[in-house]
C-alpha cells in the first residue's frame, strides 16, 4: 500500500483545510459483503479457524467493543472472516484513510483517528458507533504493527473506556498472522496457516463489578503473547530464505560489542559490521551464533536487552538522538505533505522538531504519550518516527543508521521514568 505524496513548502501546508470530525456512518452492508468477498482468497490461503470462548455471552446482533491484536494488515480480513455479517465499525488511523480509500473505508464505518493522541472525540465516535449505529466497534488498542512479536504497549486506561461504554469486550488474539508477515521482513509474504482466540473478555455486568485497574489488568493478560515463542513451542516451520531480511530493524545492537546500529540481517543471517558477529535464524525463529556464545537465541529476550539499555541510558543522563530527518506532515485526508529536511531531537524532554528554514519549530513532552508511532517501510517509503498532536501530523524520515526502534523504546521509558517520578511527587504532597 503506498501514501500519495505532495512537495508542498511549509508555508502551504498551514493554509490547507484541517480534518473535521464528521459522525462515523453506519456500515454499508455491501461494502462490507465486498471486503469479505476480498478476502476470501487470503483466508482460504492462510487456511484461518478460530476458537472461541464465552461468546454465548454476546448476543448475535448485539453491539460490542471488539479488541484485536495487530501483528500485519491479514489482521482486518481475519476480522472479517471471523466475525462477518456482524456489522462493525473501525477504529482506524488517519494516515490508513487518505485518499480515494479514505471515502470508501467511511462508507465501511470506519472512523480516523490520530495514533498516540488523546482523542475526546474519538469516545464520542465509538460511543456513537455502539448507541446510535447500533454496531459493534473493531479496535486495535496497541495502535501499532508488533516489532518484536510481542504486544505493543497499550496505554493505561483502558478499563475506564469499557465502563463508560458498558458493552461486552470481546478480544481476537491471532497467531500465524505476525509470521505470515512480520513488519521487519519488508513486505515478503511467508506461507503460514493464521488462526485466532475470539474470547467475550468480560460482559458489562462484569465490567460493571471491576475496577479500572482490574480491567487493565485483564487486558494485559490478555495481550501477554510472545509469537516468537509460539513458533519455537509449537515447532512452525518457516523455511524462507529470506526470513532474516530486515532482522536489525529489531535488534539493532550487537550484544558481543555493544555497537548500535551496525547490524545487517539479510538472507537467514544476522551480522554485526563493527565485530562481525554472525548468527544464523533457523526454521523456527530462534538464533544461534556461528561463531561463540549465543547471547539472546530468542529474539524477544534481546529486544528486552536492548530496552534494558536504553533505560540506563536515561537513568545516567547519556540518551539522545539528534539527527537529520526529511518532513512529511498531514493536515486532512489528502495524503501528506514533503516539506523537505529538517532536524529531529530526543532527550529527556521530549521531541523536538525544526525545519522550513525556522518556520517549523514542535515540541513534544516526554509524558505526552505512553508510546511512539514508529514505523518499518512506512507505506514503502521508509523507517519513519511520527509525533504531532490531533492537528497535525509530522512524518520523520532518519537515515538508515537511526533505529526507531530505539526512539520508540526510549520513548516508552522515559514515560514510564517521569510518570514515576510525578506520582512520587504527588504522594509526597499528599502526605505533607
């Protein structure tokens, strides 16, 4: 899938009409017969089924909030193999909604919103889409494609949105789909079968019953998965040779040297260009050194690594990027918008981005999100770091030697590490 592209001077970009809110539309039940219809090659392909527990508790038509983990974009066809001819709506990012498309997906139910932002109105859409359309909403919390085949950390809170809503919570968590094809390897299809878990997580008297922290809680139970692990337990066979293609977008630091942003993972191996290190990926996920001690056979563990080191990193003060971007910004439903270079930094407080010969200055707090949209090949155009609020969206291209894998995990934890920090602050107060 590729993003229209306009170069539009900065100044410009300022003067286009902004996104309006509009009411989410009723689903069109032809288009949504034509999608299934879509996707009936691909499922039949991936050979999908689905399991399903409590699901006696939700009534056929009635309206409920449809939790799904995002690991590829299988994962709409399977939510509509799984669940059509019920009738949803569509939690969906803007940038998934520009163009031609856009209009259709409306017309699908669909309803944008931007990733990481606290979005008011986006409860008002989804309360509509439950009371008024009388549909059921699909929803990705994670926001995000999985890097690492684990969860992408979902934002607290949560479980007050199942309260104030007060419908059955259902969630779909698939396994195949991260493999079949997982953000890292470029777009390269694999061949593997896709299954789901369809599970009514909790009815609104339960909901009703718990607290927000106990809901949170269920739902990280929930979306505690580790795909890599199911593939090496369940021993799946993928035999590609190419299954190694794009591997440093994960793991980007070599634990034998501690050099970033050296590795290259191409064919079914792993290298380190500063020690050259290799390690090879078998059929079934895991790495193994060809040379010395394996470090991390499982990729989920030297990911964690990794985290761990940017979190000391920000504890002794050495955490920064600072880097060259190229700018794409989104106003509306028309694509984006190439404004040329600029520079991206990331330290303790926050981002902050500058271009358009000082015209563009955007600062952004280390408590503004839980998480970072980050992206691989963002619609075949590159590794991308996205930051903005609910007016603007702004697109940052680094050069091939950032990760932003790395920028999401600092962002991560550098929330975590001021929120922290803010809750103590806060009890102290309290306590006089």
């Amino acid at each position: 899938m590729k993003m229209k592209v306009r170069n539009i001077p900065y100044e410009e970009v300022l003067k286009l009409p902004r996104l309006k809110r509009r009411k989410p539309r009723k689903p069109s039940r032809f288009l949504a017969a034509l999608v299934r219809v879509l996707s009936a090659p691909t499922l039949k392909k991936i050979d999908y089924s689905y399991t399903e527990e409590r699901m006696e508790l939700v009534g056929k038509d009635q309206p409920c909030l449809i939790l799904m983990n995002h690991s590829s974009f299988t994962d709409m066809k399977l939510a509509y193999g799984i669940f059509y001819p019920r009738r949803m709506g569509i939690v969906t990012s803007v940038d998934a909604m520009s163009g031609i498309l856009g209009k259709l997906m409306r017309h699908l139910g669909c309803t944008p919103t931007h990733k990481y932002v606290s979005d008011i109105s986006l409860i008002h859409d989804i309360k509509y889409m439950l009371k008024e359309n009388k549909t059921s909403v699909l929803m990705y919390p994670e926001a995000g494609y999985s890097f690492d085949g684990r969860a992408t950390t979902l934002p607290r809170g949560l479980g007050s949105l199942m309260k104030r809503l007060d419908v059955p919570v259902v969630t779909v968590i698939t396994q195949g789909a991260f493999h079949r094809d997982p953000l890292y390897n470029m777009l390269q299809i694999r061949d593997v079968k896709v299954s789901a878990h369809v599970k009514c997580l909790a009815t609104p008297e339960e909901i009703r019953e718990k607290s927000v922290e106990e809901l949170d809680a269920l739902l990280d139970e929930a979306f505690s998965f580790d795909n890599f692990a199911w593939q090496r337990d369940q021993r799946i066979k993928i035999d590609v040779p190419f299954r190694a293609d794009g591997l440093h977008r994960i793991l980007y630091k070599c634990p034998h040297c501690n050099v970033e942003n050296r590795m290259e993972g191409k064919g079914i191996h792993l290298t380190c260009h500063a020690c050259e290190k290799k390690w090879e990926m078998d059929v079934y996920g895991q790495l193994a050194s060809l040379d010395g001690e394996t470090e991390y056979p499982h990729i989920p563990d030297w990911y964690s690594w990794q985290r761990e080191c940017v979190r000391r990193e920000i504890e002794d003060g050495t955490y920064c990027l600072d880097t060259d971007v190229d700018i794409a910004i989104q106003v509306n439903l028309d694509g984006v918008c190439n404004i040329g270079k600029g520079r991206l930094t990331h330290s303790a407080e926050g981002f902050r981005l500058t271009g358009a010969d000082g015209a563009l200055d955007y600062r952004q707090s280390a408590v503004f999100s839980h998480t970072l949209y980050s992206d691989y090949y963002w619609y075949e155009i590159g590794d991308v770091i996205g930051i903005g609020d609910n007016v603007f969206s702004y697109f940052c291209f680094p050069p091939k030697d950032v990760s932003v894998s790395k920028a999401r995990l600092a962002t991560e934890e550098l929330y975590k590490l001021q929120k922290h920090a803010r809750h103590a602050i806060g009890r102290r107060a309290a306590q006089g």
